[in-house]
C-alpha cells in the first residue's frame, strides 16, 4: 500500500481519518501494519501490502 493512499480512505464505519502504524515496508510501499481510525479506534489491518477496510463483523467470517 503506497502512504498517500491515507488522503483518500476513511473509517468505513465512522468516514473519520485513518492514522497508520506500519510494521514493515519495501521499496517505499508498507507491506504490513495497521491502520486505525482517529475517531472509534477500529484498527484494520495491512496484509501483504493490502489495507483490509472490511467492517469487524464482516471480517472475520470464512470465505464459503
């Protein structure tokens, strides 16, 4: 996920901003992390450079 890609997503929950905690980066992209959300607190989760905007109920649930 490339950083500046923080000015155009927000909380899917609350539309507030996101402050990022990246655990790892490559090449100028972060790889692993997370991003929270400035207003609930909901953390969601980077994974293989691929920010996880999924609200927590939906998250969690297997792939049928």
């Amino acid at each position: 996920m490339k950083e500046d890609l923080l000015d155009i997503v927000c909380c899917p929950l609350d539309k507030h901003d996101l402050e990022l905690d990246a655990t790892e980066r490559e090449d100028g992209e972060i790889v692993t992390g997370t991003l929270t959300c400035t207003e609930c607190g909901e953390t969601y989760p980077i994974e293989d450079g691929i920010p996880n905007l999924l609200p927590p109920d939906m998250r969690d649930e297997a792939p049928a």
